[in-house]
C-alpha cells in the first residue's frame, strides 16, 4: 500500500486462491498439482484446498476466534 496525496491506494490485488479474500502481507503458500503456487489468506483455507486436490471429504471445523490453532 502507498500514500497518494491524501489518500491511500493498493499496487495490487493479490486473492485468496481458496476464498477471494484480498491478502495482506505473506499469506500461506501452497503449491498447485501442477507446480505453481498458490496463495491463501488462512490455514482454514489451505487445509481445505488441499483435501479438494487430494479428493477427500471436504469437511473441515471452523475455527474461532480464541480456539487453539
């Protein structure tokens, strides 16, 4: 993020691969089946991207705010 005179602007857009969230700072990285990498704004996110590629039950406990990571 920069300063513009008086405001603020974003250089880039960068998204949650899982859930479209924009990502703040280095997210967690994943790589893809096919080598590239991809970007997730939690571990929530790139635990359930990762039972998707394997083709597992996708169903995974939402975390709370206080619950132990």
């Amino acid at each position: 993020m920069r300063f513009a005179h008086k405001r603020y602007y974003v250089e880039r857009y960068i998204k949650c691969s899982c859930c479209g969230v924009l990502v703040y700072g280095d997210g967690i990285k994943l790589p893809a089946p096919d080598g590239t990498q991809r970007l997730f704004c939690s571990d929530w996110c790139r635990d359930w991207t990762a039972l998707r590629d394997k083709g597992e039950e996708l169903r995974l406990p939402l975390r709370r705010e206080g619950d132990p990571a």
